[in-house]
C-alpha cells in the first residue's frame, strides 16, 4: 500500500486551484511513493473557499492558516498565498516540523527568503519552490541539448516575457500593485521565472543592469472610496552576464497589448540554438551547424515522444499536454524526493539564488549601474 503525505494548501484561487488540480493528476497518471491526501485547505473568503474544497476534494476547510501549521496531522504545507504570507506561513511550517512548498517568489525580498532558507534548513525539512517551467518536456530537452554540447559553448541567452493583464487602468488596485504585499511588479512575478530558467539553462547570473518603469500610477480602490498608488513595476528589463562568459537580455511586462503569455527563452551557443515559448510550449526548435547546410535550419521538434522526461506518463505521440502538466510533473517530483530522503528541487535555495539576481536588478535601477548578484 502506497503511503500516504497529509497535505494542507494555503489559498484557493488560480496558484492554489493549479496545485490541487496537481495533486488529484498526479495519483491517477503517475505512481507516486507518497499518496497526498487532501486534508485541508486554507483561504481568506468562506464562499469561495468552500466551494474550492468541494470541487477538489479537500476533506475540511478553514479561513484561518495557522490551523495547517499547528495541526499534527499535516504533513505537507503547500503555500499559494499573497507574497506578504509566503515568509511567515514558511517559517512557522518548518519550526512545526512540516515539509514546505511554495509558490514564486519566494519571498517579497533578499532578506525574507534568506530567512526562509534558513528556518527550514536550521529545521531540517524538506522545501520546495514552485518553478513549474522546469518541468515542461521541452524544456527538459532544452536542458540536455546544451548539456550535451549539441549546441556548443553558451553565448547568449535571451528572455521576453510579456503579458497585458495589467493594461486597463481600471483594473481594482490589489495586493499586487502594492510593494508592501508584492515586494514588486513584473520583477518579481514573471521577471523571477525566465531569470530562474536562465540558472537551469545556463548557469549562474553574476551581475546585471537593468530598468523598471510604471505607467499606471493610480489605480481604483476595490471599495470605491478612490485610487490607490501604484508602488511596483508594470515593466523590467536588464542586461546580465553569466558566470561561464554568456551575456543575457532581460524583459517583462504586464502591459504588452496583445499578450496573454508569451515567452521567448532563446540560447545561443557556438554551434548551434535552441529557443521555446509556453504558447507552443509541445514546441522546441533548435538549430545545428552540424546540419548540411542546404537542408540547415531551424528544426521543430514536438516533445511527445515517450522518450522525452514526463511523457509516457501521458498520451500517445502527438497528443500535446498542457500549462497544468508542468504543476503535475512538480509534485510528482516533489513526492518522489520526499520519500527517497532527499530534498526536492527546486528548492529554497534556487528561489534565494533567482531573488538576488532581482534584487541586484532593483540596486541596478537606482544607482544606474552595473551591480554584482550577491553570492
């Protein structure tokens, strides 16, 4: 009989819907070593945190998050709040003896994922930060290409990352234009994930440049009393250099009309490219100087073959998968590690390292210079 991890999940709208989603997949296309059992989750409205818990299956609900942290029968603290809580809840879950998995970023800064890192290092339990980019079949192609060398030594790694969720001015001023809850804009919400696949794909950042720019500096009050200031980025952008001699180009937006999701992560190598985006995300195309070169191109590889990390689990050939596999693949991973003793990745310490490299964006942007990543 597979063993069963008590899980609790902390929020209930679209993170917390996207891992529970995970956690009911997981169990009827992979074989676990743990079984999650959905035990509780926490949100801020009863309605709606009812009706969450009914559609997946949570066993109890509750509107107050300590009650995951303090129960002895959770085992498993899964955190899909606002930023403001991700520190606390993680903190006070790893002094309780929980496993924890968070969403990004994982802090609202440098220092509070510091802290982060060590309470649940100082508590010796298993941690986790939600990269779900890395757990795309393409991606994990992509990884092994340039691992491989199949396209030479690493030059250049370029990054878009554009939205336009945040274009109309009259969208409700919420926790995410506000620096206190966020920590940042763009920076910190999508900026943090191409920054994160640079580190898996090419290796470490060690000193950028960059620009932050707000256009929408009011916002109305959810209530209707008025305006709330804006106190995050709409947009970011930085130069980097990489550790092994790469350069990279840096941007995202939440107001590029006319974009829903796209990325554009491309690396440059001596002998070759590889360039993907999560809206053809079966899709990853690679060049090779290998090639003849009347028949030399870009080659589009669809990443369904049974052969390719995650894939057997799924359909036939051809059959694509989709933006909730990626959560599917995480805490597959995630159960998996739990179980054989080791910890999970990514962990904290992928979610400190990606942090720094935002944060020495943010120092780049008032001293209007080059910064190095702290270490």
């Amino acid at each position: 009989m597979t063993n069963e991890i008590n899980v609790a999940i902390i929020g209930q709208r679209f993170m917390g819907r996207a891992h529970a989603n995970a956690y009911r997949q997981v169990r009827a296309f992979f074989d676990p070593p743990l079984s999650p059992r959905l035990r509780l989750a926490c949100g801020r409205n009863e309605t709606a945190l009812t009706e969450f818990a009914r559609r997946f299956g949570w066993e109890e609900h509750s509107t107050d998050w300590h009650n995951a942290v303090s129960r002895d029968d959770i085992d498993l603290i899964d955190i899909c709040s606002a930023n403001d809580l991700h520190a606390e809840i993680a903190i006070q879950a790893a002094r309780a003896g929980k496993a924890v998995f968070c969403e990004k970023p994982l802090g609202r800064d440098l220092s509070e994922a510091r802290r982060m890192l060590a309470a649940v290092e100082e508590a010796e339990v298993p941690h986790m930060i939600c990269f779900n980019n890395r757990f795309y079949p393409a991606i994990r192609l992509a990884k092994k290409l340039i691992a491989d060398g199949a396209i030479g030594e690493v030059r250049q790694f370029h990054a878009l990352y554009l939205q336009d969720w945040g274009l109309d001015p009259n969208i409700p001023f919420t926790w995410r234009f506000d620096k206190d809850k966020a920590g940042s804009g763009a920076l910190g919400d999508t900026a943090v994930h191409i920054t994160d696949l640079a580190r898996f794909l090419v290796g470490e950042i060690t000193e950028v440049v960059g620009d932050l720019s707000t256009f929408i500096k009011e916002r109305p009050l959810t209530d209707g009393s008025g305006t709330g200031r804006v106190t995050v980025d709409d947009a970011a952008a930085f130069l980097a250099r990489f550790e092994n001699g790469a350069s990279g180009v840096f941007e995202t937006t939440r107001v590029a009309t006319g974009r829903k999701n796209f990325m554009h992560i491309e690396v440059n190598g001596t002998k070759g490219s590889i360039y993907w985006n999560p809206e053809d995300l079966n899709v990853l195309w690679f060049y090779s100087l290998d090639d003849p070169k009347e028949t030399r191109g870009f080659r589009r590889i669809l990443v369904t073959e049974p052969d390719h990390p995650y894939v057997e689990n799924w359909w036939p050939p051809g059959h694509i998968l989709g933006y909730e596999h990626s959560f599917v693949h995480a805490v597959y991973e995630l159960l998996t590690a739990i179980a054989e003793g080791r910890n999970p990745e990514p962990s904290f310490h992928d979610g400190v390292k990606a942090q720094a490299v935002l944060e020495a964006v943010a120092r780049s942007v008032e001293t209007r210079a080059w910064v190095p990543v702290e270490g």
